[in-house]
C-alpha cells in the first residue's frame, strides 16, 4: 500500500485535509470570493462549491466517474465551459468594491456559479479518485468502508469551504482601505486564474 496514505479514518482524514485544503480553483475562489463579498453575500456560491464537490465525490465513490471518462466529449466541454466562468469570476472579484462600500446591486457569485466550478474542477476528481483507491479503513466490509469514506469526505469538503471562507473574510475585515481591499482583490483573482490553469494543465 502507498506510505502516504496509511490504513486508519484519521490517515485519510489527514491526507484530505492536506489535498483538499491546498490551493486550488476551488479554495482560492472561495477565499476570492469571501474577501470581495464578505461572508453573508458569498454564502450562495459557497454552498454551489460544496453541492458542486459532493456531486463529484459521489460520482467518484459510486464509479460513474469512471463511466463519465468513457465519454471522450463530456470532459473538455464541462472544462471549457468552467475555464470561461473562472474568467468571469476573476474579472467580477479584482473589480469588485471594497467591503466597506459594498454596492449591494453589484451581484455576487451565485450557487449555480460555484456548482459549475466545483463541478468541472479537476483537482476535485483527482483527489478523491487517490482518496478512494490509496486509503483503507481496516474491519470494515466493502459497502461499509465505502460508506464511511464518503460520509467523512463529505465533512472534510464543508470544512474545508467553510475555513477558506473565513480566511477570506477575515481578510476583508483586515483591510479596511479601499487600495489595500483593491489590491488583495486583484492578487486573489490573478491566483485563481494561476491555479485553475496548473490544474488543467496535462500530468
């Protein structure tokens, strides 16, 4: 069995949090978005990333993403259609106002938004595909460690949203100057481009 992924729940739960909680498409925006929007706001595409995720990690636990990878056609229309949302997003979060003088007819990202990110993120499939092939949860017949890996999955992907959101709001309280707000906005959403394009690129 691969070292870095030893038998044991809190093995796996360790390496989700290490892989999960990495930057990625999917934590960078959230951040992105929680710093440009604040909590209330972002709380929508929040909840699209973690329904978005889940749907991933179902697909993966239950073998429709091997099925998926038999249709050739599916993969890059899924992929080109969230690169292109990503754009948008990045361009909505770098010119977005500051927190303080938020303009509430300025949108924020939507859940269909964070559903269409999350469901089209490659490092979300590649993840729990290692996930589910390099961990064992020992005792436990096939249905049931299944199970019990996808149900601590599925809190590790909440967490995870969850404590990237707060990283960025807290950013937001923390730069109450609208060119530092200004600034930290363009970083995050030149990250998000930078991230979403190493996470396309071919291994």
């Amino acid at each position: 069995m691969d070292a870095a992924f030893p038998p044991g729940l809190g093995a796996m739960l360790l390496a989700a949090a290490a892989l999960m909680g990495s930057p990625g498409p999917s934590t960078i925006s959230v951040t992105a978005v929680g710093a440009a929007f604040g909590l209330r706001r972002a709380m929508p595409y929040v909840a699209g990333l973690i329904l978005g995720t889940t749907a991933v990690l179902l697909a993966v636990a239950t073998g429709l993403f091997a099925a998926l990878a038999a249709v050739p056609q599916a993969g890059p229309v899924l992929t080109a259609a969230a690169a292109l949302y990503i754009l948008w997003l990045a361009v909505r979060i770098a010119r977005a106002p500051p927190l303080a003088r938020d303009d509430p007819s300025v949108p924020a990202p939507s859940v269909l938004g964070g559903l269409l990110l999350a469901t089209a993120n490659p490092k979300a499939w590649i993840v729990f595909s290692a996930l589910f092939a390099a961990s064992r949860l020992e005792g436990l017949p096939p249905v049931a460690e299944a199970v019990a890996k996808t149900l601590a999955l599925m809190a590790m992907i909440v967490l995870m949203h969850l404590a990237w959101l707060l990283v960025g709001t807290s950013l937001a309280r923390l730069l109450s100057q609208p060119a530092a707000s200004r600034a930290v906005n363009l970083v995050l959403a030149a990250a998000l481009v930078l991230a979403t394009a190493w996470a396309l690129l071919p291994r």
